[in-house]
C-alpha cells in the first residue's frame, strides 16, 4: 500500500516540478485529461513525454525542469546537439511515464485499475471529467497516467514445461465466465484480457448470452499442472463450450455437432483468430464441420479457412490453428501466441 503512494507521489514530483509558460492554463485543463503542472509545450504520448521547445530554452534548462541529466537527453534523442536545439523541436523524455487510454470492460472497478496502474483512485476521478466513482460504464475511456508497463507479466519457456511471473487472473464477476478454480485461472495480462475481450465481443453480438464454465489456465507462478501435460506458462485455457439449450450456464459436457450453439461458438473464435491471438484452438474433429460451414457462410475467404482450419482436411492432419486433439468433446483448449513482450516465451 505504502509502496503505490510512494510511485504515485514519484511521478506527481516530475509532474508538479515542470513551471513554464503554460503551468497555469495546464493546471485548470487537469480535469480533461492533463495531469496537474504539466505545461502545456509537454505532452504525455502512448510512449512517453515528449516536449516541444520553446523559444529561449537551453537543454541543460529543459533538463533541469525535468529533473534529468542533459547526458540523459542526449541519449534518448539521437543526434541531438545539446547546444543546438532550435524552437520547435521535439524532445523525446523517457521518464517512464505514459498516458493510457483504458476502455472499460465488464467487471472492471476504479479500485482494481487504480491497484493494476499503481495509482490512487482520486487521480483517475481528477483525470476524467464527470466519471461516477461507484457505477462506472462499460466502454467508456478512461486517461490514466502511469510508469507501469503496457504489459508486466511474462511467460517463460514452452506450454509443456514453462512457468509464468507476474500474472493476472481471470476476473470472477464477469457476466460470461464462470470461474471453477480461482488458484488455476491465472494466466498472462495479454490471455486474461483476451479472454474476456472475446467473451465481450459475444455478449455484444447476441443478447442473452450464458455464462460459460472456464476450467484450468495456470497457477499463479505457472509449472506443472495435475493432469495437464501444458497449462504450465500462462497461455493455455480450458474453456466449455456454447451449447444450445444450457440456460444461464454451459458447463464442460461431451457434446455432438448438433448441441453445439455455432454462432455464439463462431463469434469467439473469430475474434481471436481476426486478431491474431491465437496459435491453436484444439476442437473435437466431429465438431469442426459445423463451424467452418458457419465461417464459410459468413463470407469468411477460401485462404482464410484453410489457413483457420484443419477441416475439411483429415483428422491427423496437423494443419489449422483449429484442429483435434483427443479429449476435446466437452470442452476446447485455446493457445495464445508469445506476447511481443515476452521474451523468453517459446
Ligand atoms: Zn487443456
């Protein structure tokens, strides 16, 4: 707890410590967005600070707002000639600190993001104009300020004998998940946020959708798994299928082609697939025809399907990010790719 005030207070230092020409203008915009100080020749991107020069500064003066060497300035933008600079030019300030736009999803709460960025909740409620603290709507946007990387997990080596830091696990009030063993349903940030993008994306597609059973991901710190062979580094979820007829839940059940509710089915898998998320989706052989009619209906290209596809191929046929794997009649195994971020990801 102390820790987060001490970060929150580190980056308020860099902030309250820029005094320029438009501290003042910057000071009565926070609400829209712009943390308190932060003149308004600086703007905080996706990748950092970035500060326009103004005319009449000098590099060691920039450097010194920002409480950073001119040594420092040098490095983070190459070619620069500390005694050259001109009005107008743009300067790189890798303080670490970053503006986010994070979209709201279902099941998130401004204490949970505020804990996930290591921010205190009164400064995102002082970034967002006329955000209600207790009932936050899903898909608004929300501006945060933070030194906490886009991604801070990692999964470490290959699924079959990997392990996994820093995870994130799976939300237990999401209204289309239904979480069985909280201590195995960790995984990476990118598959936890995966997971329930795709879910969302279902619950957007077709009202009244179900809840959905999710078995096993991984432990907290990944490793082996009772009765996995992979599950082991973050990447790997077991997930029931949608099923026609299963009410407000669809458990793990061993299903035909005909109980297999196509649609809702498709809309998950096609988001991941579209995304590029994915290396496999293991589905019961007997299962696939139906949804690759579906895909094929829906338009979806001949290079396409048969790249997503391991049907109408045969069943030992490796080929197809969707392809069979014993044992997947009650439920499919999905495998996200190495996150860019990762590594040490196999
Ligand atoms: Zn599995």
């Amino acid at each position: 707890m102390y820790a987060r005030y001490l970060l929150v207070g580190t980056v308020l230092t860099i902030l309250v410590g820029m005094v320029g020409p438009g501290a003042a203008s910057a000071q009565r915009d926070h609400a829209a967005g712009t943390p308190r100080g932060l003149p308004d020749a600086a703007e905080l991107t996706e990748t950092g600070l970035v500060y326009t020069v103004q005319p009449g500064d000098t590099a060691s003066e920039i450097a010194e707002r920002f409480e950073v060497t001119t040594e420092q300035l040098v490095m983070w933008n190459e070619g620069l000639e500390p005694d050259r600079i001109r009005e107008g030019q743009r300067l790189r300030l890798d303080t670490g600190l970053r503006r986010i736009v994070h979209t709201i999803r279902a099941g998130d709460t401004l204490a949970a993001l505020a804990t996930r960025y290591e921010v205190a909740v009164n400064d995102i409620v002082r970034w967002n104009r006329r955000i209600r603290r207790h009932s936050i709507r899903v898909g608004r946007e929300l501006t945060i300020f933070t030194t906490v990387p886009e991604s801070r997990s990692e999964s470490i080596g290959t699924p079959q004998a990997g392990r996994l830091a820093h995870a994130h696990q799976l939300p237990r009030n999401h209204p289309a998940i239904l979480v069985r063993y909280p201590q195995r349903a960790w995984g990476t940030d990118e598959a936890v946020r995966w997971i329930v993008d795709a879910f969302d994306a279902v619950r957007d597609a077709h009202p009244d959708t179900p809840r959905v059973a999710i078995h096993d991901l991984s432990r907290e710190r990944g490793g082996a798994l009772m009765g996995h062979h992979s599950h082991t580094s973050g990447r790997d979820a077991d997930i029931a299928y949608f099923q026609n007829g299963c009410g407000e839940e669809c458990r793990f059940r061993t299903i035909g082609p005909s109980d297999l509710d196509v649609a809702r089915q498709w809309t998950l898998f096609r988001y991941w697939l579209e995304h590029d998320q994915v290396e496999a989706i293991f589905v019961d052989y007997a299962l696939q025809r139906a949804l690759y009619e579906h895909a094929r209906a829906e338009g979806v290209p001949r290079e396409q399907l048969a790249r997503w596809f391991q049907y109408p191929r045969e069943e030992g046929n490796r080929y197809g990010v969707i392809r069979h794997h014993p044992r997947h009649a009650n439920h499919f195994h999905v495998r996200f790719v190495c996150h860019e971020t990762d590594e040490a990801c196999r």
